[in-house]
C-alpha cells in the first residue's frame, strides 16, 4: 500500500508556519525592555508624535482605502512601510501608526519572512505581538503624569480620561497595565485583548 504525498506547496506552507510561530515564542519581549526601548526613542528624537518618530526612523506613512483594516506594517525591497486606512479620523490614525511603528521595532522579523501576508503580520498572528505593538503605543501616546493627574481627579472616571486623551478604553486598560507594572495600585473596568485595533 502507497501513502500519498502531501503536495509541496502545503508542506512548504506549514513549515513557514511552524517557523513564524517559534519566532513569535521566542521573540516574546518582556514589558521593561518594550518600556526602555520606547523611553529611548522619545529621548533620542525628542517627541511622542508617532508620525515624527516614523520619519525620524526612516519608516514610509502612506494612507490607503484599506476597508475594515485600520493599517499594516510592510516591509519589501528593504524599505519599511505604515499604510493607514485613509477614513479614519485623526486620533485612530495616530493610534495605529504608534501601533506599526511597534511592530516594526520588535516584529519586523515576521514581515521579513512573509511579506505576502502583511495582514496577517498585523492583526491576525498571535496576540503576543500584538500585546507588545499595544503597550508600545500605550507609552509613545500616554505620558506617565498626564494619566496619573488625570486618574487622580475625582471628577474623572476610566472611561472620561480615555476621551481627555484621544485614544480607546482599550489603550488606556494597557497604560494601566504598564503602570501597574511599576507599582500603582489601579484596577481598570476592562481587560482588553491584543487584537482590539483589529474590531
């Protein structure tokens, strides 16, 4: 009795995904590092803006209809791409483009190694690095005393200062987090997933 042969291409296809998740395990960067990487950046090029920080860093913002896709990271011919859905407003297209500019900090490995599938590079892989893209814009776009000043204010609830400061609750769930890490004692009324951009 013969055993058929699996065809190449499907072979071929699930060792590069075998390989794109041992590079996603193994390249799981821990909070601290994602915080003094993005602490360094801002220091070096003296700004929070993410689309100042792509220029300084030598990264292309393009805007494109992209439909329910809010952007992509892409990297092909050596050249180093953000392309942001051109119907979002103004603080969603900040949001997404500090969320890219994350992926091409810690991820750009992945896009390397399947650049036919950008998408999948940005919203569809694991929630690891899409975790590490989210605290990576949590601390470009949330200043340490601006949330504290404002969480500090009675007025103020979770919800009302994610407004004051132009991003989604889910965002402001991951500042939390980061300052959680550094041990404030806060409890935010959500717990958001890696994938939030992608809704």
């Amino acid at each position: 009795m013969t055993q058929r042969k699996k065809p190449k291409s499907m072979v071929s296809v699930k060792i590069k995904a075998a390989k794109i998740h041992q590079l996603i395990s193994c390249g799981v960067k821990s909070m601290e590092f994602i915080l003094r990487k993005v602490e360094r950046l801002i220091q070096k090029h003296k700004t929070r803006n993410p689309f100042e920080i792509a220029d300084c860093l030598n990264i292309n913002v393009l805007y494109r209809p992209l439909g329910k896709l809010k952007g992509i990271y892409i990297y092909t011919r050596r050249s180093r791409y953000i392309c942001i859905n051109n119907k979002l407003d103004s603080p969603a297209k900040r949001l997404v483009c500090a969320h890219e500019i994350g992926h091409d900090r810690f991820h750009r490995y992945l896009a390397i190694m399947n650049p036919q599938a950008q998408e999948l590079i940005s919203y569809d892989m694991s929630s690891k690095p899409e975790r590490e893209a989210n605290i990576f814009a949590a601390k470009v776009l949330l200043p340490d005393d601006e949330v504290i000043k404002l969480i500090n204010d009675a007025e103020m609830n979770f919800f009302r200062a994610a407004r004051e400061l132009y991003v989604p609750p889910e965002l402001m769930d991951f500042k939390f987090q980061i300052l959680k890490n550094r041990g404030y004692r806060l409890e935010a009324p959500l717990n958001s997933t890696g994938d939030f951009l992608k809704k």
